[in-house]
C-alpha cells in the first residue's frame, strides 16, 4: 500500500525501523481497515535519536541564519511541489477530506517553513551602549527540541514546530501521535532532500510513555505540546522538574459571539467554520456558540438548513466535505457527549447520528437552548457538536464567555465596529477574531492564555520560544574593585 512507510522512525537522515517496539496500527478512519503499522520506539530508539540531534544541533548552529533559512525555503518549494501526494497521505493518516487537505495542511506547513526559512538570516541580538562600556546581546538556539503532536493536524503541527526550531538552529526530534504517525515522517525526508544536515530534524513513534521518556532527558533543552490539558499538565510538571523550556498548545471551549446585528450568513457562515471543519477536530474551535436574543431562531434555523449541504462520502473525492472521527475512540467520546446533552435537557436541532457504514462517522450535531452549566457547555468535546447559548445584552455575554478554565481562542459577530473591538478587548482568549473564525496565518501569533496554553506559536513571536538571549557586558576602562 503506497501508505505503508518505509520504517517507523526518521533518526539521523534516514528511516531506522525497532521490531522490538510495541505495535500501533494505523487504521483509516473512513473505513476502519488498518492501512499501515508502525513500531513505538525501544529505548535504543530514543537514545540513537537525542544522539543524532545532539551531534547535528552543533553543525546547523554553526552556520549561518541565512544558510539555514535557504533549507527551509527549498523544503517549502517541495512540498507545495508534493501538496497532492501529501494531502493524500493526511487524509489517510486522519480521514479529513481532500478537499480541506490539499489547501490546509502541506500548504500551512509550507507557509510555516518558508515564512521561518524567510527570517533565519535577520535573527539577532541588540547592541546596548553603556556610556564607554557596552552590552551586546546574543540570540542563541536552545539545543534540542522535543515537539510532541495532537492527531488532528499531522503535517501542519510537525511544520510549525520544526521549522522555528530549525530556523533559530536547535535540532528537533518530534513524536507523532499515535493514531496519525504518517505525515511526520515524510516532512522529515523533504527537509533532508532540502540539505538538512542528518540528525537535525527526527521522528520517533510511540504513545504517551514515548513522549514522557523524550521530556525527561537531561539532554533535552525545550518542549512544545500540542495536545489536551490533562496532558500537558503532565508534560509541563516533567519538564519542570529540568527546568526546560515549554510551548504548551492545549485545548479549548472557545466562545463565539453573534450578536443581533450581524450579517446572517457571515456569521452562520463564521460558525460552521468555527465548529465543524475536520468534523470538529480543532483545538480553537468557538463550541459556545451564544447568540443574541433577537437573532437566535432565525440563526438556528439557517445554520440547520447549511448543514444539510455537507456531503459525506468518500474523503478522496474532492466533492466531499465532511469527512469522519479520527478513531472508533473519539466517535465513542464524542458519542458521549451527544447522550449527555440530551440527557440534560438541550434540544438537539439536528446531527448526532452514526452514519450505517464501517468507519468512523458522525453527522454535525447542534444543541440549541444549551445553559452555562451543561456538561457540552463546559468540557472541550474535540467533535461536530455545536452548543447555541442565548444571551441578552454585551456585559452578560463577556462574563459568561469568559466563565471558562480554558482561554484558547474567541470569536465576535457584529457589524458594530466599536462594540467588536470592546467585546474582543475583555475576552480571555489567546487567538481572537472579528466577522471570522479559525484564520490561522503564520504571520499571526497563535495560542492560548489560561489553562489553553504557555508561549506561542507562528509569528515573530515564535522566535521567543526557540532561542535565549546571552548577555555580555563589555569594559573599555579599568575595573574598580572595592579592594
Ligand atoms: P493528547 O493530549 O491525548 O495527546 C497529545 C500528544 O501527547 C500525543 O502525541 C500523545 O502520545 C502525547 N502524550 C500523551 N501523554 C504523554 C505524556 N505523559 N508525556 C508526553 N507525551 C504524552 O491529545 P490528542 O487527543 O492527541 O489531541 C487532542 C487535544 O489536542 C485536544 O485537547 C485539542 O484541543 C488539543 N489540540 C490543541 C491544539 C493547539 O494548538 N492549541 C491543536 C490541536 C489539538
């Protein structure tokens, strides 16, 4: 099967394969076959990855910003060149349909490198003058990096770690999930065929405990998660322990407000993107979807007539647009949560069914006349269930909105400018937006304040959280001592 990769791991420059390793076997989660096994990494492993990123780390920081940045451009050209073998493989390795893959994974991963590739040669420190003695300031790489990946965006998570990383010259050694351990695999080849020097960008296979083993390595240097809370609680307390540095992408039960002057469509419009691209599968997505009183019936009622436009089906045909769960694990939860909101008294409008056919499907689920307390209100589902809140006036919804452990990301619909960017000022949210949702560009930092999330991603801002300043104090004149 073209899908069978060629070994398990990616260590120093090419594929290194350990049948000692636990068995995962990658399964299409349109049809349920297995299409593909991977093996998590030994010990053996995982020591002949951190070796290799050590050894290479040294070489990629000698040269120039410029040098590496010419790496990381050339990997983007060959993945725009690839973008349909690849978006073939994310929808393999994920279910999402092709016509999201091929305009949403290689090309945002490729956008990561290009955009990082593009700053390399510009990074550095500031000359501070001191009156005869001076400062300058160096921007130093980390060392090794350690990115572990959520399973909804394989190729596109794998980028907008690796190539900040690269790009400020620490090396990277990543750890797929589990259920989507494909794509990773091959934005390692693309960067060694871009001139990577082996060993500077690595991927290892395995659950949890994979991970667990990479974050407390004492040659480790940084860690960066994308995943749930309950996870990254676990990896930041690890980490902690050597003082490492963390970017911590985690979950959400982000807000979308609409208020009564909005543009219907846009903002309908505004909500399905914010709730059911990649069936639902998105950490930012806005869930709380609370609707101003004037407005609710008639968005309700449109929103249910848009759904019923979304057509399942094969995930490689680009006429399909909704594609199923990543595993027969998260349709369980997902599931879960459907019985629960009917259980506690919200009306499910429409959705919620299993498709009768092998796979992982589920049709888009909306709950109207959801409260604040409902269990669907509250916990992040990580599915095509959309929660409708109704509220009356701004302060009632900016505390409601914000009534929340999570503060990933948050949404407005208004065509009132003023009110947009007062309500959006007092959102406790990362990554917010104005008649949109779920934009994502690699020029925008992206994250999470409260429990969503530590650092950023994407952006300037990136660069932060892949290098160190070092401080050095220069004297031109004598030292004076006190004795
Ligand atoms: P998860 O937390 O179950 O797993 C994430 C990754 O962590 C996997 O690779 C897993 O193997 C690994 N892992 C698990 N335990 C570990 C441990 N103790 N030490 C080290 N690694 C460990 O998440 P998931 O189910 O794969 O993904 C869904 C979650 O990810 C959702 O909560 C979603 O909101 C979040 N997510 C966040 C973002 C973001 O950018 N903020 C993006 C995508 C997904």
């Amino acid at each position: 099967m073209q899908t069978q990769p060629k070994a398990s791991h990616f260590i120093d420059g090419d594929y290194v394969e350990d049948t000692n390793g636990d068995r995962i076997e990658v399964v299409y989660p349109a049809t349920g076959e297995v299409i593909a096994t991977v093996h998590a990494a030994t010990p053996a492993v995982i020591e002949q990855a951190i070796t290799a990123a050590h050894k290479a780390q040294k070489v990629w920081a000698s040269m120039t910003g410029t040098e590496r940045g010419r790496v990381l451009r050339r990997a983007a050209d060959i993945m725009r060149l690839r973008n349909h073998d690849l978006s073939v493989l994310e929808t393999w390795d994920t279910g999402k349909p092709y016509q999201e893959t091929s305009v949403a994974d290689a090309t945002s991963g490729a956008d990561a490198l290009e955009y990082f590739g593009g700053l390399a040669g510009s990074l550095t420190g500031e000359h501070i003058q001191l009156g005869e003695n001076w400062v300058y300031t160096r921007r130093e790489p980390l060392g090794v990096c350690v990115g572990i990946g959520a399973w909804n965006y394989p190729t596109q998570i794998a980028c907008w770690k690796g190539a900040p990383a690269l790009a400020c010259g620490n090396a990277m050694i990543f750890k797929p999930s589990e259920n989507t351990p494909l794509c990773a695999l091959k934005v390692a080849e693309i960067l060694m065929e871009a001139g990577a020097p082996a060993g500077i960008y690595n991927v290892v296979q395995g659950m949890g405990a994979v991970g667990a083993a990479l974050v407390t390595d004492p040659r480790v240097d940084k860690v960066s998660l994308t995943g749930s809370v309950p996870t990254g609680r676990k990896v930041y307390a690890a980490a902690a322990e050597g003082i490492k540095h963390v970017t911590m992408e985690l979950g959400g039960k982000s807000p979308l407000v609409i208020f009564d002057d909005a543009d219907l469509e846009d903002a309908v419009g505004g909500a399905i993107m914010a709730n059911f691209y990649s069936s639902g599968q998105v950490c930012s997505n806005g869930t709380r979807v609370f609707v101003q009183k004037g407005i609710r019936k008639r968005f309700v009622a449109r929103l249910s007539e848009r759904l019923g436009n979304a057509v399942f089906g094969d995930p490689m045909d680009p006429a399909t647009s909704f594609g199923p769960l990543v595993s027969a694990r998260q349709l369980e939860i997902v599931m879960g949560y459907i019985a629960k909101g009917v259980e506690e008294g919200a009306t499910l409008v429409r959705g919620g069914e299993r498709l009768d056919q092998p796979g992982f499907w589920l049709t888009p689920a909306i709950f109207d006349n959801v409260t604040d307390d409902m269990t669907i209100a509250r916990e992040e589902i990580f599915g095509p269930v959309m929660s409708v809140l109704e509220f009356k006036d701004e302060d009632e919804v900016i505390a409601r909105a914000n009534d929340t452990e999570f503060g990933l990301s948050a949404g407005v619909f208004t065509n009132d400018l003023k009110r947009a960017h007062r309500v959006i000022a007092q959102l406790e949210a990362g990554t917010c937006y104005i008649n949109s949702y779920n934009d994502a560009p690699v020029e925008a930092p992206f994250g999470g304040m409260k429990n969503s999330g530590v650092g950023r991603e994407n952006s300037k801002a990136a660069i932060e959280h892949y290098s160190q300043l070092k401080t050095v104090f220069v004297r031109m004149g004598p030292v004076e001592a006190p004795f």
